[in-house]
C-alpha cells in the first residue's frame, strides 16, 4: 500500500527507545481500565478513540503544547457546533422539518 514506507525495530533492550514506549503504553492501559470501570464496560476497544482523545488532547511540557496542536497548529476543539441560528434548531424534530430548514 506504501511502497516508500520503512519500519524501524529499536533495539529490544535499548532502554532510551524501549522504556519510554513503555511507559506510554502503561499510561494507556491505565486509562482505559479507569474509563472500563468508570463506563461500566468490559470491552477496551470501546474506550480507546476516548483515550486517545484524552492524550492528544493533552499538554506535553517537552513541546509546550498537546500533540493535537503540534501536528495540526491549532487548539483541539472537542464537541458539536451549528451556525444555524438556535431557534431554528431548535423546532428541528423530524427529517420533514430538517428537510423543509
């Protein structure tokens, strides 16, 4: 699928490479136990776009910002917004009136 792609293994006991993965890796596995139990879920794959979520979102003092705004340049913005104005939305209650706005 990426003919120029090239994976490269660290050293299996390189602790400079290794312990850092594995530590964010523990962090993970942390936060979805806590989100498992705070959800009353017993599946992990259902919390892990929220974990995910929570640790793009959050501040990283190395690079003074979140890894969302590292890539993107820009503040994460989390939630649904409408530039409709709020009355009409508000007397949207079927695909009709959704049809007829």
């Amino acid at each position: 699928m990426w003919p120029t792609l090239k994976i490269v293994h660290g050293k299996p006991h390189h602790s400079q490479s290794q312990g850092s993965v594995e530590r964010a890796n523990q962090d993970i596995q942390t936060m979805l136990i806590t989100w498992m139990q705070t959800n009353n879920v017993k599946s992990w794959k259902e919390g892990l776009r929220f974990v995910q979520l929570m640790k793009n979102k959050a501040l990283y003092s190395g690079i003074q910002r979140s890894p969302y705004e590292a890539m993107f340049g820009t503040d994460m913005r989390v939630g649904l917004t409408t530039r409709f104005p709020s009355d009409s939305v508000d007397n949207i209650n079927t695909e009709d009136d959704l049809e007829y706005f």
